[in-house]
C-alpha cells in the first residue's frame, strides 16, 4: 500500500483490492439478507440484528457499530430520512415506505461500504422512480471511475443522470450536496471527499489503486436538509421523499471494478 504523494490517498496493490473485494462481498450478502426481511411489520431494529449477526458469522465486524459512537451495525432511513438514520425496535416499516440502508464491515483491516433503497410493500411510482433515478447516477458515477480522469468527472455524470432522469420523470429531484463518497480501505472513510454535483475535470488525477464510495442521495424534492436531535439522522427540510444507493469501487488499468458485489 503506497500514498499518492502530496494528498492522503491510498492506492492499493491488486492483492488488497482483492482483499477488500471479499469485505465488500460480505456487505453484499448482508444487504440481500436485510432486503429479504424488510417487509411491513419488521423493525429496523429487526434489520439491524440481522445485519449485525450476518457480518460476525462472516468473519467481520461491523464498520458502523461504535464509530463516533453510532449505536448500530447499519444506518436504516425510512422515508424523508436521507441518511443516518437510528435502527431501532419502535420503528416498524409499513406498506409504501422506502427504506434506505446503508452497511459496512470490517474484514482483515480491509473495509466494505455499500447501501442500498428497499420499497417495502407497494410503493408508488413516483417513489420507485426517485429510486431508480439514484441507482441510475450511482452507476453513471461508478462508468467515470477511470485511471486518468479527475475526481470530479464522477461527480459530474452523477449529476448529469440525475438531471437526465429528472427531465424523463418531470420531476425536479434534488441533490444532496453536504453528504457524498469518500475514499475507502484501511479505513471507512478517507480522502479524497467525493461530491455528488460539479463541473467535470476538477480535482486529484484518478490512479489504478484507489478505491472509492460512490453514494448518491437524492430527494423527490428540495435537497434542503436538516439534523434531527439524536445527532445523526438527516432529513429532507419539506419532508419529502429521499433514497441513497452506493458501492465502492476500485481503479483499475482494466476499469471501474465494483468491490461490493455477493
């Protein structure tokens, strides 16, 4: 592992992106298992047990269990919820919800982070289509992830398919500019910071070896957020809908390689 001189980022050899591939793979199966039991009537806290238990039988350990002393194994958002939200038992799902859950673990000092939107029950069409509009710009961003570019050219074509998928749907999504990617590797979160919105060609050189969290979130309105009092759950200020979906992803000379896949 080497340091890309003048900025902290980390690059890889093959042979631990191999090893996060296995993490990643981990965090894969943990969000099929949580996809399958959320259904109305289900906790989040229900979820949470799950994912947690899923993660220590692979050998791993939760990412998000204690760091900054996040109470949990993954982040469960329901509805206006963006972000970060608590698991917790008196939070049941109902027919129509969107849930967006986001996982990490640890395996052998490598990390794993991906998330995912599950509609619980029967959704409406506009909100599977804020969905499938977010998955679609995470795997725009994840098409610019290319030895040679610059960091901002995922940001950018994260953009432009949001707004290609708005102008489709007639809907004025919004994104969420203060949360987005990050560096990823012996730790979760790392440099360089990677937004979600911008002006193509701007930022570090992309190199074989570095890895990144691609994470759109989209809201089905204004992308004005807010931090509710438990210090960690953001949500959209008009209590509109929002959906996250993320993967990390490794430079290679041969392409983007999707590290978080089963």
């Amino acid at each position: 592992m080497a340091r890309l001189r003048g900025r902290d980022i980390e690059l890889k050899s093959p042979g631990e992106l191999e090893a996060m591939r296995a993490s990643g793979a981990l965090v894969a199966r943990t969000l099929s298992a949580v996809a399958l039991l959320a259904k109305p009537g289900v906790s989040t806290g229900e979820l949470d047990a799950l994912a947690e238990q899923t993660i220590r039988d692979g050998g791993a350990v939760p990412s998000f269990l204690g760091y900054h002393g996040f109470p949990a194994s993954i982040c469960a958002s329901v509805n206006e919820q963006i972000v970060h939200g608590i698991p917790s038992a008196g939070t049941v799902l109902a027919d129509g919800d969107l849930i967006s859950v986001d996982c990490g673990a640890i395996l052998d000092g490598w990390h794993g982070d991906a998330a995912v939107t599950i509609a619980v029950g029967s959704v409406s069409e506009a909100d599977l289509k804020l969905s499938a509009a977010c998955e679609a710009a995470l795997h725009a961003g994840i098409a610019a992830v290319v030895p040679g570019g610059r960091l901002s050219d995922i940001s950018h074509a994260v953009q432009k398919a949001c707004e290609e998928a708005g102008s489709r749907d007639g809907v004025d999504y919004g994104i969420v500019a203060e949360y987005g990617g990050h560096g990823i590797g012996t730790s979760m979160h790392m440099d360089p910071f990677l937004p979600n919105h911008g002006d193509p060609g701007q930022g570090p050189r992309l190199r074989a070896g570095m890895a990144l969290a691609v994470e759109p979130m989209l809201t089905g309105g204004d992308p004005e957020t807010l931090e509710l009092p438990d210090g960690w759950t953001v949500v959209t200020a008009d209590g509109s809908r929002a959906v996250h979906w993320e993967h990390s992803v490794a430079i290679t000379d041969d392409g983007p390689q999707i590290l978080t896949l089963p």
